[in-house]
C-alpha cells in the first residue's frame, strides 16, 4: 500500500568531493579522445588521494589521429606529457592548491592501455553485423513533475545549493569555502507531492581562518551557507535552525582526496535520482558513449522526460537492457507509477518507432560522439539545461509534440 504522508531524502556532493574529482579526470580524458577521433573507445578509472593521481583503462584511437598533440602517439602509447596537462588543468579548475591535493604538485601516473580485441569484436560493426552494446546490463531513465527540470524535488534542491556555493567560492564571492562539500535534502510528501522541507544538512570545507586570522568556526560557516540554502528552497520551506546541520563534526578544514581517497564511479545515486528511482548499477564518468552504462541511461532519461513533458504522465520509468555484442535492446519496459493517462505498453512501442535505441542509434540522435563530458561529472548528469554546442542533449523534450500527437 502506497504511504499518503512520508519523508524522503536526497543527497549531492561538490566537484571538490574525492569521487567527483576522479569523475572529472576520467571525463577530462574521454573529452581529449573524442575531441580529435569522435569514434574513439575510452574506459578509464582515476584514483586520488593525498597529492597522487593514478588513472588506468582501456583506449584505442584511429592511428591517423594519433600524434604529438593526440591524446596517444604514433606507437599507440599514451601521451602522457599532453593528459598530464590536461589533468592539472582540471584539478586547477576545481581549485584545489592545497598543502595535501595541489594541482602542480600531485604526482601523476598515467596507466592506460589498448582496448581489449575480444571486446573490440564484439562491438564493432561489421559486414552485415550493426555495433553492438559494449556490455550487458540494465539502465533506468526517469522523469516527474516536482519541479521544472522534470526531476524529484530533494536531489535537485540538493544539487542547487552546492551548484549556487561552487560558483561563490569560484567567484571570489566567499573566499572561506574550499571546494570539497556535500549537501542533503529531506523532504515532507503528501500525496506524493512535496509539500515543505523538514531538513537540510550541508558540510562544506573551509579555511581554518578568516581574513583577520581569526579561527574559523562552524557558526561562522553556517551564516555563509545559510543564504544559499534559503535561495534554494521554495519560499517558506526552510526548516528549524535544530534541523539545518551546517558541518556538524565542527570543522572541515582537511578536505578532497587528501582527507579521504577518492575513486571514479562511486557516487551514481548522487549522479542519477537521488534514490527515488532504479538504478542499474553502472556508472557514466570514464565511458566513451559506445558505454550503453552511459549512453542507454542518458536514453532512458530523455524518454521518460518526454514522456513527463508530453503530459502523458506524472512519472515514468523507464528501463532498457543490453546483451554486449548485441544491437537492439532486449527489453524497453516502461512504468507511469499509476499517473499515465495512455497504456504503458502502447507508449514504450511508440517510443520505440521514434527512436533507435541501439548503441548506434542512440548517440546518432542525442550526437554523443562529442568532447561533452567533463561538464557532467558534478551536479548531476540529469536536470540540467542543454549547451548549444550539444551538452546534455539528452535533456531536451524536443519528442514531446510527436509523443502527444501519437495519442
């Protein structure tokens, strides 16, 4: 029986967090291969910890576009004075020049290697025989109306606030935080609406003194985040001050990969739903979108948004699965929660004549062989606006009008 009153919560974290700075290096390299060979094949891990950088997986690049300003040289080795650069940049850009993670002083192994043959034949195409998936596996795409962005109301507030304190902080706007945060979102539901916050928890590192070299305390740090908290929130959704938790250890001065060591891929709850959806299990970050992991969620996320932005229904889900080496996918199952309007099965056989859901055919429609990942890899690959130059593409609802027209 489904609960008429309930509280659900959400959590995100920073591009400062550990995970997300290896999330950013892994997709710091798929943008360098794909910027020069669209069709490259890029699976890479990082890990970080104090001022070490260790990134391994699996690449392969058209010899004709190997060089010396290719991400690999002529003799299908990594070029790692290039990806070096490009990963400081990136941890640069984060900004982190601290004692124990600074982006000149982190030693850097670069360990990558040529694409395995046995999967490489399974996935390419040949003959007669379309691309297949790069794996097997199950991926979920969802979509509902809690807010504008067609995503559950606690990972998106979640999101808001550490995207609203990364841009302070990268401003010059409020010089005490430091990159590293994490923020979490509870909200009261009735009815399966969100009617109001019951609390907000957010932990943020910052500098062990202020501008007068006074030490820095978590009062101090609750003024600041307080603000942005209350930007966030719908008018009169803050909760009581007992229930907003601003560093609740005291400090967080030691902070990022030098406080806790960091690994690509953890944190796809954060990346996806916040929880109030299925997940499959794989993660984007490292993925060339050859990766159905990547590509099939991002595919997956643009039909139930569809489907949502149609007025078809409240919610969907939508979940596809893959055999790898195989084009089509074995199932495409699609569940409206009980608030669609049309027949869930005549909906997931309309979505199917509108769009190619093969490896192939889903990067051709939301033209994913471009260098567009590194912007992903914090705030949410989902809820987002699409660039112009093609990022986050899969967040346009450019199917509603046919979806609408089809029933």
């Amino acid at each position: 029986m489904a609960q008429h009153d309930y509280l659900f919560t959400s959590e995100s974290v920073s591009e400062g967090h550990p995970d997300k700075v290896c999330d950013r290096i892994s997709d710091t390299i798929v943008d360098a291969f794909l910027a020069v060979d669209p069709y490259a094949r890029v699976a890479c891990e990082t890990l970080a910890t104090t001022n070490r950088i260790v990134i391994a997986g699996e690449v392969r690049l058209a010899a004709d576009k190997c060089g010396p300003k290719a991400p690999m040289l002529k003799d299908g080795t990594p070029n790692v004075k290039l990806l070096e650069k490009l990963v400081r940049q990136a941890v640069k850009d984060i900004g982190y020049e601290q004692k124990g993670f600074h982006w000149k002083k982190a030693k850097i192994d670069i360990l990558l290697h040529g694409q395995s043959a046995d999967i490489a034949m399974g996935v390419d195409a040949k003959g007669n025989k379309d691309e297949g998936a790069g794996d097997q596996g199950i991926m979920f795409g969802y979509a509902c109306n809690e807010t504008p962005e067609l995503m559950p109301a606690p990972i998106q507030y979640s999101h808001n606030i550490l995207r609203l304190m990364a841009e302070a902080r990268h401003s010059g706007k409020e010089p005490l935080l430091e990159p590293d945060a994490k923020s979490q979102v509870t909200l009261r539901y009735v009815d399966g609406k969100p009617v109001g916050c019951t609390a907000v928890v957010v932990s943020t590192q910052h500098a062990a003194k202020d501008a007068k070299g006074r030490p820095l305390e978590s009062g101090d740090v609750k003024k600041i985040v307080r603000k942005y908290v209350e930007k966030v929130l719908p008018k009169g959704w803050m909760p009581p001050d007992d229930h907003f938790y601003v560093n609740p250890t005291g400090l967080f001065v030691i902070g990022g990969p030098d406080g806790d060591a960091g690994l690509t891929g953890r944190k796809i709850i954060v990346d996806t739903y916040g929880g109030a959806a299925p997940h499959g299990g794989g993660a984007f970050s490292g993925k060339d979108p050859t990766k159905v992991d990547r590509s099939a969620a991002y595919a997956a996320r643009y039909l139930a948004k569809n489907v949502v932005a149609a007025g078809l229904a409240d919610k969907c889900t939508i979940q596809l699965s893959y055999a790898i080496g195989v084009s089509h996918p074995l199932s495409v199952y699609v569940n409206c929660h009980g608030t669609g309007t049309v027949d869930e099965s005549k909906i997931s056989k309309v979505l199917q004549e509108l769009m190619s859901l093969t490896p192939r055919g889903i990067r051709e429609h939301l033209k994913l062989n471009r260098p567009i990942y590194a912007r992903t890899s914090s705030y949410g690959h989902f809820g987002r606006k699409a660039d112009k130059d093609g990022g986050f593409s899969w967040e346009k609802t450019d199917l509603a009008a046919k979806l609408k027209a089809a029933f």
